[in-house]
C-alpha cells in the first residue's frame, strides 16, 4: 500500500476528528490524579521523537535498525515484529497529534515491504520476519507477527475508515486461519501454529488470542459470521488447553503434549481484550464476566504482587491497552490508574534524559521495539476514554 500526499492529508483529518469528538468526555472521565492528557502526549512525542532520531534508516524507506548503537553483526533493518510496533506507535500518536499522520503513512509504507505475495507454505501472502526484495531476502512467516499488523489495521480502520486498511486486515485473518492445526493425531489437536517455520511447531496463546481479536474486530466491522466462527474457535481451544487454575494463561503447547507454563503479560491483556469484544458480538454477559476475571487475576499477579516490572515493556503496552479495552464497557478507572504509575516508572526509572531512548538494563543498548512500545504507552495515556473502545 502506498500513501500519497492527499491521502496523508485526509488521515490526518479523519484521525483529529476522531479524537475531538471525545475529548469533552474524556476530560469529565479522567480520575483527578493521573496523569494529565496533555502531559502524556508531550512524553509520547517526545519518546517517538527519539526513536526516529537513533533508530530511523537514512534510506528513505521508513525502516528502522533494531537497536541503538547498532551491533556489528546486526541486519541493515529490524525484524517485522519490532517495525509492527513502531507502527503502532505512530498510529496511536497519530490518533491525538495530527502532526504525526504523516509519520504514520511513512511506517504503514515501511509495513508492506515485509509484505510476501506468493505466501508462506499455506499459499497465501502475509508478512515475512525480514523485508522481501529488494530490501531483504524476506524470513519466516510468522503468524503472530501478522495479527499484530492485522489489528492495527482494524483500529485504523475503526477510526478513520480506511478501506484499504480493512482490506489487508481481511487478508491477514484469511492467513491466520490457514495456520488452524488439521491433525486429529496431535496432542490436544487445534489451534494456531506460532510460525510456519519448520523448526518450531507450538501452538501458542499469542498466535490464537490476537487471532481471535482479529477475527472479533472484522465481525464488528463486516458483520460476517465467519469471523466470529473462527475467532470462537481459536478462544474455546486457547482457554481449553493453555488457562491456568488462576485464571492466566501459559504460553504454548508444543506437538509432544509439553506446555511451556510461563505466564507473559500479554498473554493475559490479549484475552481480556476478546472476553470484551465476544460480549460485544454476542450480548452474552459471561464473556465480559471471564475478562473481568482473567484482569483481576493478572493484576494481582503482575501489579499487586510486584512482577510487573519484571515484563518486557513492549508486553505490558499491550496488556495495559487491553485492560483499558475493558474499561471502556465498565467505566472504571483502575487499570487506567496502573498504567499511569508505570508510565510515571518508565519516564523517571528508564529514560535517557540526554537522549530521550529507554533503557531497560545495563547494556547501554534500547531496542526499537522498546521505544516504541514506550511510546504507546504514553501516546494512549493521551487519548480520550471514548477512543479506548478501538484499542486492543
């Protein structure tokens, strides 16, 4: 997908009036103690700012190196997963800072250069791990990588109504599902394989809860039964074989019947965001009652009992979007409040002040995926509640 100047303009525009309509709302909603809109959009401007300075390619692709200082081994650019999120970062920044759509279209371009139209093993296109020609020799398909970029689109699409952003979405989800295991003779036989790799052949929580998100998205924009089919397929074999006894969610089940029990902060707000939109799609009450649950239970474990910060910050921007998610059919306040002391960590405890980069140990290195996570968390701290329902 290429953007041009008009079409830059008219993102623009559309992303500003979005976020005017409910700014009024926003401001009647915002508990008195967090932190105030205009204060997070400063911290995301600046930390966005700071990415394109030290990580940004002088090629004019709008591709970005996957660390700062570059080692001498590293790729000219960064894997898909890390160029998703800076993505994402331009696109929730964009949503309250029409200054930035044009960042936007230049990383939504940067996007589709990973994009392979002869597909994957399953025959159908998706994003490789690595650019395609001419940029790159294009990498393993990885189906998680796709749903990222998928539900990116579908939240530009609900705000602005992109046609060609629903289009890719559609396309992604298309490939999702052709990664659904067939084998009857597996170990808990289902769900979506993490890659199409043949070196790894797991079935994880982060390839079938964004799978189902994506799906949940589609069905509310399209309204077409297939979506939601699918999406209910890849939650009910998610919370059958990988939901622990509290509530959480472990990680993967690999083809020898071996679970890997490591519980990952997004793999809690992922849920959570769907338990939300199956609600929505189906008015049954016991969804949006499960999502409650799985929240309570992964801020105890995460937040209450202090291992929040033991997350890398590029999962607990996801998590905190869709604990917001939540929050935007209860009204309440609390995991809005959550985010806000971890946002006030990240710009205290892990920022250069003389560099504007994140830094998360002693290395002295910040990965691009870091700051754009960073930047997220500020730029949604910025939006108004009415626009949350659009996050995952």
């Amino acid at each position: 997908m290429r953007w041009s100047p008009s079409r830059r303009q008219v993102l623009g525009a559309s992303l500003a009036a979005l976020a005017a309509a409910t700014t009024t709302e926003a401001s009647a909603a915002a508990p008195a103690h967090a932190l105030s809109p205009s204060r997070s959009l400063s911290r995301a401007r600046v930390t966005y700012d700071a990415l394109k300075k030290y990580f940004d390619t002088a090629d004019g692709t709008g591709l970005v190196r996957e660390q700062y200082p570059a080692a001498s081994d590293d790729r000219p650019y960064s894997y898909e997963w890390p160029l998703s999120q800076v993505h994402v970062a331009a696109l929730d920044l964009a949503f309250v800072d029409r200054r930035y759509a044009p960042a936007l279209a230049v990383r939504a371009e940067a996007q589709e250069l990973y994009w392979n139209p002869s597909g994957g093993t399953t025959g159908l296109p998706g994003y490789d791990s690595y650019p395609v020609a001419p940029h790159g020799g294009g990498g393993d398909m990885f189906y998680d990588d796709n749903e990222w970029v998928g539900l990116a689109k579908s939240q530009l699409h609900l705000q602005t109504g992109d046609r060609a952003a629903l289009r890719r979405a559609e396309e992604v989800f298309a490939l999702v599902e052709s990664g659904w295991d067939t084998d009857p003779g597996h170990p808990a036989p289902g769900g979506v394989f993490w890659t199409q790799a043949d070196w790894n052949h797991s079935r994880n929580t982060v390839s079938n809860m964004p799978g189902a998100q994506l799906g949940l998205r589609l069905h509310q924009i399209t309204g077409r039964s297939r979506y939601l089919e699918s999406s209910r397929r890849f939650y009910d074999w998610t919370n059958t074989h990988l939901r622990t006894p509290e509530g959480l969610y472990w990680d993967s089940l690999d083809l020898a019947g071996v679970v890997d029990r490591t519980v990952w902060s997004y793999n809690q707000g992922v849920p959570v965001g769907v338990g939300v939109l199956l609600y929505r799609a189906t008015g049954d009450r016991s969804h949006l009652s499960q999502a409650r649950r799985t929240a309570e239970a992964a801020y105890t474990h995460f937040v209450t009992e202090g291992r929040l910060l033991t997350q890398p910050v590029f999962f607990n921007s996801i998590f905190f979007k869709n604990l917001l998610l939540l929050e935007s059919e209860t009204g309440e306040s609390v995991y809005r409040r959550a985010m806000a002391d971890y946002a006030d960590h990240l710009w205290s405890e892990r920022r250069d002040g003389s560099t504007g980069l994140m830094r998360f140990d002693d290395s002295g290195t910040t990965q691009a995926i870091e700051q754009a996570a960073a930047t997220q968390i500020f730029a949604v701290l910025a939006w108004p509640r009415g626009a949350w329902r659009t996050l995952y």
